[in-house]
C-alpha cells in the first residue's frame, strides 16, 4: 500500500463516471448559487 496514489483516481477527470459528474454538478451549482447570493446582497447593500 502506497501513501500517495493519486494516478489512477484524478479529481479532474477528463471522462468522468457517472457519479463523478453528478458530484461535480451538484458542487457547481451550490458554488454558482453562492456567487449569484453575493452579488445580489453586495448590489441591495447600501
């Protein structure tokens, strides 16, 4: 058992399997809500 095995399991996929992309989606949009909350309570501030 190697320490540091990061060659076969990429969190940057290029052909990402089925619940890798719904992972990454799922992240995307919490992360896009988040920007579009900042911006709208930075533009309601006065």
């Amino acid at each position: 058992m190697s320490g540091c095995d990061t060659g076969a399991m990429s969190v940057l996929d290029p052909n990402p399997k089925n619940g890798q992309k719904t992972l990454v989606t799922i992240l995307g949009v919490m992360l896009g809500i988040t920007v579009v909350i900042g911006v709208i309570a930075t533009l309601a501030s006065p």
